[in-house]
C-alpha cells in the first residue's frame, strides 16, 4: 500500500492476509508449513450489504499466523461477494489486506476522499463491524475491521 495513503488514513500495520482459496482443506495442507497450524470455523450464513444491495454469505473460514500477520483462507460457499467476484474472475490467492481501526465508519469515510469505494459492509454488534474497499485499477482489496464488541450468540 502507497505510505501516503497509509499515513493519511492513519492506519496502523497491517494484521491480516486474506486469501480466497477454492479449496480450503487442500488450502491448508499447502499452507501449513508457512502459516499453521490453522483453526477453521464455518459461520451460519450472514447478510452483508454488497455493492448496494443486501446479501446472504456462507464460507468456510481458516486462521494462521506468521510473526503478527494473521492469515485468513475463505472458500466461499454460497451468495454473491467480493469473494465471488474474485473467484468468477478466475482468480486464487491473496485476496485482501485488513487493518484494525477505532471507527469504521471514521476510516471509510477518510477512504473514500482518497478514491477507494466500501463494497461489502457488516455491522455485527456496537463496536464489531467490517468493511472492504477497493479503488480503480487496484486488484487488492482493502479491509477495514472495527473491533470494540463482541459477537452475538
């Protein structure tokens, strides 16, 4: 990411490595050496707000680490995402940066003066919510994570 727009959205290091994977047990033995040992989660089907439009989402999900970076695979199962558009593109890997903020809505904002577009948002609860963002001609996306709450049941 360009030092400018990180100092100008100040943002803090980066947490997270988000890859979109079309196999996520086959993903993992591949990963494993690099970033394992990875735990794996399947969250109910979640409605996130894509592209304008209201959307139910389902993935399989996988967490490992390297030094501070988490390293998130996502095998995605049903609905219409960024995930999906990424797939539909022919595309596997690294799919998105993700840095923890205060405020969502604070740092989308800030991000939008410098060009980049939320696209897949979810507030979970006060103080959890997620936002991916991307800008013109940029094939990563970025992700803006707030996480002051916690989940509900």
């Amino acid at each position: 990411m360009d030092h400018f727009i990180e100092k100008a959205l100040n943002l803090p290091p980066l947490d997270q490595i988000g890859f979109v994977v079309k196999d996520i047990e086959a993903s993992i033995k591949l990963y494993d050496p690099l970033f394992g040992p990875f735990s794996t989660m399947e969250p109910d089907e979640m409605t996130y707000l894509y592209r304008g439009i209201e959307e139910p989402c389902k993935m399989r999900l996988a967490f490992g680490k390297t030094g501070n970076i988490e390293i998130e695979l996502i095998e995605l199962i049903s609905g219409k995402s960024p995930h999906k558009e990424f797939l539909d593109a022919g595309r596997e890997g690294i799919h998105h940066i993700r840095f923890i903020v205060d405020d969502l809505d604070k740092s989308v904002s800030a991000a939008k003066k410098l060009k980049f577009q939320p696209i897949w948002t979810r507030k979970f609860a006060e103080g959890l919510a997620v936002a991916y963002l991307e800008r013109n001609n940029d094939p990563l996306l970025i992700e803006f994570f707030e996480n002051h709450g916690t989940m509900p049941e």
